[in-house]
C-alpha cells in the first residue's frame, strides 16, 4: 500500500511548474534599478554603433549618411564661428514665449471645460474644429497678418500647442471621481474650494504631462515656420544646409534639437517628482 502523504508529495515534485516570466518581460511591474540603466544606455549606444559601423564598413556615401566622426567636426564648425549657438537661443526663445503664452491660457480654458459642462458644449466643438486644421496651415495668414518678423512663428507655436493642450487637460479634469467631489461638497467645502483645492491638485500629474508631450509640437512648429521665413534658427541651419547638400550640419541641427527635448523632458518629469509625489509614489 502506497505512504498516501509521501506520495503526494513526490508527485508534487515530479509535476512541471508554471514558468515565470523573466525579470525583463513582467507586466506592470517594475525592474531591478541597473538593469533599467543598462537599457536606458544601450537604447543610446546600439544606433549609434549601428550608425558607425554602416558608415565606416559600407560603401556609404557622406553627402547621404556622414560619420560620427564628421558630425562632431561639423558641431566643432558651427560652435566655434558662433552659428549654432545663435541659432540654438533664437529656437528656444520662439518655443519658450509661444509654449508659455499657450500653457497660461490652455490650462486654466481645460479646467473650465473639463468642470463645467455648459463650458464644455460652448467650446469642444469649435477646440475640435480646429485641432483637425494643421497649424502650418495658417502661415500664409500669420504672414499677411504679422509680417515675416518673430510674431508669426509664435503665433504659430501657440496655434499649434493651445488647442491640443486645452483639449487634453480637459479630459484630464473630466476623468477626477465624482465620489470625491460628492465628498468635498458633504465635508462642507463650496464650488470654489473643490476647483481649487481638490480638481487641480487632482488632475497636477496631468496637466504637466499634457504640457510635456505637447511641447514637442511646439518644436515641430518653429521648426517648420524657420523654414519658411527666418534669418537664423535651428530650421532655418537645417534648411540651409540641405540646400548645399551639407549632410553633417542637418545631422547636427537634429541632434542639437533632440538633446534639448530630452533636457526639457526631463526637467517636466523632474516637476512632477518634486510637486506631485503623491503621483510619483502611486506609480
């Protein structure tokens, strides 16, 4: 007669077990700390060996795909005659003053519509009329309107970025529970005291996320209006340089740009780690 427990317990050992997933391939959930560098660091370093290789072992021609090496040159180039750095400023202060004027009006116009529905039916359709109208659209007006001086391409930063960004905190807000609105307005707090103190506290995390993702729209759009019409301008070096076929400068003028996104991407996350770290410790 078989020992009933001990038997068991053989077959217990004998029967396959479930295979865990892998530290890399867990859903929703975080990973070990240097593993999340070494990944952050090879996402950088595996294109730009890739681009190395290719350009030094493939018949590539430099005029299509420079060389690092002819990039860092041409970087080099441009820094020290000062060109870059005064194309980079004169970019920056379009996107800054166009995104700042569209932040300042978009947030508070999202929260009206995102609290209020009378609000919300007298704006989102006219907001979603124009979100379907791309914004480079409109140069020709911004410049039989405003001229061809700095004007039109804020203009056209704050076209770009206002009715997205009104659009997203609007929906931001929507989405706040009502239960904890129920529970202000019982707990004795008024119309003004929840909008104030509970919807945007709330919905913080959101708002600079909005913010965050649209201002790559924001460089997008100087970009394309330094194209058109502008004396200097990191559009403006890339146009130029396209046009004498000098690869290593647009290279340059790509690169210079997506560092800055990812300065002030990182600085947007920063904001919220140290204003909303009630969000950050939820995520």
């Amino acid at each position: 007669m078989k020992d009933g427990p001990t038997f068991r317990s053989i077959q217990s050992r004998m029967k396959p077990k479930p295979m865990q997933p892998t530290v890399f391939w867990r859903l929703a959930e975080d990973i070990p700390k240097p593993l999340y560098s070494g990944l952050t660091v090879a996402s950088v370093a595996i294109p730009l060996v890739v681009w190395w290789a290719a350009t030094t072992w493939g018949a590539i021609d430099p005029r299509f795909l420079p060389s690092p090496a002819q990039v860092i040159e041409a970087f080099g180039r441009l820094w020290g005659t000062r060109e870059l750095l005064k194309d980079t400023v004169a970019s920056l202060w379009r996107v800054g003053v166009g995104f700042l004027l569209a932040a300042l009006c978009s947030i508070p116009v999202g929260v009206l519509m995102g609290s209020f529905s009378s609000i919300r039916a007298l704006l989102e359709p006219l907001f979603g009329l124009m979100r379907y109208m791309p914004a480079p659209a409109f140069i020709p007006l911004l410049i039989l309107y405003l001229g061809i001086g700095e004007e039109p391409k804020i203009m056209l930063i704050f076209i770009g970025v206002f009715f997205f960004n009104s659009l997203m905190v609007m929906d931001t807000v929507k989405f706040v529970p009502k239960d904890l609105i129920e529970a202000t307005y019982i707990l004795g707090g008024n119309r003004r005291t929840t909008l104030t103190q509970v919807i945007l506290p709330h919905v913080l995390p959101g708002i600079l996320d909005a913010c965050r993702i649209n201002l790559a729209a924001a460089w997008q759009l100087v970009i394309v209006s330094e194209l058109i019409a502008a004396t200097e301008g990191l559009g403006r070096r890339i146009s130029v340089a396209g046009r004498f076929l000098k690869t290593d400068e647009i290279f340059v003028g790509l690169i210079v740009i997506g560092v800055i996104g990812l300065v002030f991407d990182l600085l947007f996350q920063y904001l919220m780690r140290v204003t909303c770290k009630w969000a950050s410790q939820k995520r």
